[in-house]
C-alpha cells in the first residue's frame, strides 16, 4: 500500500452543524447591522445565537473567518442573481450592465464594514480571485454593446469604479452619496461605450 496515499474524511455534515452554522451566520449578520463590526464580539455573537463559544469557534476561527463567510454569501447570491438576469434578459446588454454595476455597488456597500482594514492599506480586491467574476462579466456585456472598443481597458476602467476602495474613497473621503455614484458610474458607461 501506497505511504502517499491520503485518506478523507467523507462523512458528510451534521444537519445540526449545518443549522449551528446557519444560525451563526444570521445572528452575526444582525449584530453587525445593529452595532457594528468592531463593537461585536465574537463572544457576543454565540451568546446572541445561544450556542458555546466551542460550537462557534469549530466554525470560524475569529471574526475575519466570520466575515469571510457572510460575505462569500452574499457575493454567491450575487453571481446566482446574476445569472438569473443575463439568462432571461439577453437582449439587453447596456441595461444588463447598469443593472449589474448598480447590483455590485449595493454589494460593496452592504459588506463594507465587514471588508478588513488592510483593504484599505497598499492592496485592494481588484486582483483577487473571487472577484475576477466582476470583471469578466463586465468585459462580456461591453462586448455586446460595442464590440469595437478596447474591451480589456473599458471593463478595467469600470472594474476600479466599483473597487472596495475607490467607493470607500467617494463615500468617506470625497462625502459622494450613493446617487451621486451611480448616476457619475453610468454617465462614464455612456461615455466608455460611445
């Protein structure tokens, strides 16, 4: 027999683990909203959800876990909802586009307590995985709408608009409302695309 060969676990999880996890997530969820992401303990959230501190950590190890989860999540609602549209609405690109954009903005500014601070320091999530998705979505309905321009550079310029940071920047820094946002990011579609 092999001394390579590794053997997995493929039992499959508990009902009980999968509620506790569930029940966990919905109950950070709500004590995030409430009273924010620093002023919630980890302790707090298993009080909240009446689980032990054990049953939480065998979930998330601490509280940057804990946001991971929520906001993979939401960003899987996202993709499937996407989907959704672009499935039963082809034809329509540019609106397909706003839509999206305006879909991804709500997203960044729902998780944004939740986003660690080193988001804000030299890196940002442009180049991450998860969110390479964004992206290539945007770069597909460009695409469709005017397939003459330079695709690659059109969807970056869009991709950075709808940045963690760059909205952070407006919002905090530059005291942008979310109106004002949108109505600038599709005015800079129109113009990207013409």
């Amino acid at each position: 027999m092999s001394q390579n060969l590794i053997l997995h676990d493929v039992r499959p999880t508990r009902s009980d683990a999968v509620k506790n996890r569930e029940l966990l997530l919905k109950t950070a969820q709500r004590l995030f909203a409430e009273h924010g992401v620093s002023a919630v303990s980890m302790s707090a959230v298993a009080q909240a959800a009446g689980v032990g501190k054990g049953t939480l950590y065998r979930h998330f190890e601490n509280k940057t876990q804990l946001c991971q989860a929520l906001i993979d999540s939401d960003q899987r609602d996202l993709q499937e909802r996407t989907l959704q549209r672009l499935r039963g609405n082809p034809g329509d690109p540019l609106n397909n586009l706003r839509w999206f954009l305006e879909e991804v903005v709500a997203f960044v500014n729902r998780n944004m307590p939740m986003f660690s601070d080193n988001l804000f320091g030299a890196s940002s999530m442009l180049g991450h995985p998860a969110h390479a998705w964004w992206w290539q979505t945007i770069r597909g309905l460009l695409r469709q709408i005017n397939p003459d321009i330079d695709l690659d550079y059109t969807a970056d310029a869009l991709f950075v608009l709808i940045d963690a940071r760059t909205l952070h920047f407006q919002q905090v820094m530059r005291g942008y409302a979310p109106d004002r946002i949108l109505s600038g990011l599709f005015s800079t579609v129109d113009r990207l695309i013409a």
